[in-house]
C-alpha cells in the first residue's frame, strides 16, 4: 500500500523542488540514493521505546542524588512546567538549526523551519550535504542539552521539576534517536557519501558512489 503523503505548505514544495533538482542530479552522476527517513507517527510511537533506557538511567541517577523528602512538585509548577515545554521544543529545533550551520558551508543560511501541522510537530532542516558524524552530533545535541543538561541542573537543585522537564525532553529526542539509529545500522557501501537532510519529513537521505570491487 502506497504511503500517502501529506500536503505540503509552500515553502515546502519549494524545498521539494529543490531537492528533487539534487537527486536527479547525483543519481546521474553515478550516486546510489538511500531513503533513511522515517514516518512522523512512528517516530512518535517509537520514541517511547527508543528512549525508555536513557529516561530509566535518568530516573535512577535522580533518585541516587536527591532524598525523597527534597523532591516537591505544585500545581503552579505544573502551569509553568506546560509554558516551559512550549518553549523548549521551539529551542530543541533551533539547537538542530545552530549545530547544522556551523559545520554547512553557507553556515544559517542553508538551515530552515518548518511545522507538520497535522501531528503539530516542528521541525529543521538543513539544506547542505553533512557529513554521517556532523549529521549525527547535530541530531543529538537537543537531547544532549535539554535533556541531560537539565537532568544535570535537577540532581544539583534536587527538584522535581527540573527532573520532570528533563524526562520530558529526553523523551522528545526519541525521534532523532531513532533517525540516528537507523544511520548507525546503514553500511557504507560507496567510497563517497553525501548526507542529505530531507526538507520535509523526519529523517535524510544518503547518497553514496559505489566503490571498485
């Protein structure tokens, strides 16, 4: 069964153009293309699992550092805890954006944002080759800032909430977890490779050169 595809904004059709230009162009030139994208659904229902071991780590590391008796948790703290959550995914996709510029060669201007509206998921694009570990590092680096950084901040602090939001952030890497999951299972088989963030959908494309056998 065909998979069917949402409807893309303007923007997006625009990058889907673009990208279409890209590939027919290294398939052309002799590159083999790769899909390692992965649906919004599924990256959301895995998310759990992929990330159920580093939340447990997390859950066992908070309860070695704070007693039960320093761990309190408000309803007004739930109020900021939802405002807070709103802002620090906006911030997940700008640390994506800030990491991939550094290592493109057009540096900010090659990063783009966009929303799948239908799921109210946000996402960035890069739209410049990357190399498999800047591809990587920049996948990573939300979850490694908002949420072990903040795991870090709530064993300092021994507060529940900072733990709470840290869980939550762990949990909202499970998508990018998975992606580079699914990078790490990919064998390189061409002497060249050429990464390739998809600008639309969660996930990237990999093109490679098949090598002399």
């Amino acid at each position: 069964m065909q998979k069917k595809e949402r409807k893309l904004s303007r923007k997006e059709q625009q990058r889907k153009k673009n990208f279409d230009a890209i590939c027919e162009t290294m398939i052309a030139n002799g590159y083999i293309k790769y899909d390692l994208t992965v649906g919004v659904v599924a990256a959301n229902v895995l998310a759990i699992l992929v990330m159920a071991p580093f939340m447990a780590l997390a859950l066992w590391m908070f309860h070695l550092t704070v007693p039960n008796s320093a761990a309190t948790f408000t309803a007004w703290d739930g109020v900021v805890m939802l405002l807070m959550i709103i802002a620090l995914i906006v911030i997940h996709e700008l640390i994506h954006g800030l990491t991939w510029g550094c290592f493109a060669k057009n540096r900010f201007k090659s990063i783009d944002f966009g929303v799948i509206w239908s799921m109210l998921t946000p996402y960035c694009t890069c739209a410049e080759p990357l190399s498999r570990w800047q591809y990587i590092f920049g996948g990573l680096m939300p979850t490694l800032v908002l949420g072990f950084g903040l795991m870090v901040v709530a064993c300092m602090l021994h507060s529940l909430f900072w733990f709470a939001l840290a869980e939550l952030m762990i949990l909202s890497g499970g998508g990018d977890f998975l992606i580079v999951y699914k990078i790490l299972l990919h064998k390189s088989r061409g002497i060249e490779a050429y990464y390739y963030d998809h600008p639309y959908e969660c996930g990237l494309v990999v093109f490679e050169k098949p090598g002399l056998e």
